[in-house]
C-alpha cells in the first residue's frame, strides 16, 4: 500500500481552515456587543465609511503578505454582509 503524498499537505490546510474558522467564529462573537454599543450611541447599523476603511485596510494588508489582489476584499465583503443580515 502506497502512502497517499498528499496527506500532510492536506493536514496542514484543514488545520489552518480550522484556525480560519475559529477567527471568524470570534470575530462573530463580537457582534453582539457592536450591536448593543451602536444601538446605546445612535450609530448606525451600517456605515459605509467603515466599510470602505475595512475593505481597504484589510486587501492592503494581504496585498503585502503576498496574497492576489481583491481576494480579501472579496472574502470580506462576504463577511461583513453576512454580518449585517
């Protein structure tokens, strides 16, 4: 029987998609309390400005750690709409 080669590679990814996850699972967590501190300071429950500046800071950040232009971005606007359902 002939070991599979891409078992460990495969290791390596499902344990960084599960650290992805965790984050996100986190990042989540905090939506409750944004909630209530939005809802106690009339801020609204978007802000197309701190959209943009988490968009950009986010794909600037990935740009330089190597990453394809726009997939952050695209990962993200995904993130924060889901977020605002």
């Amino acid at each position: 029987m002939t070991d599979n080669p891409m078992a460990p590679l495969r290791a390596q990814i499902d344990d960084l998609d599960d650290q992805i996850i965790r984050l996100l699972a986190a990042r989540y967590a905090l939506l409750a309390e944004v909630v209530k501190v939005k809802a106690a300071h009339q801020i609204p429950h978007h802000v197309p400005a701190r959209v943009a500046q988490v968009l950009e800071r986010n794909e600037a950040t990935a740009v330089a750690a190597g990453l394809p232009q726009g997939l952050v971005r695209n990962i993200y606007s995904l993130i924060i709409d889901a977020a605002h359902e």
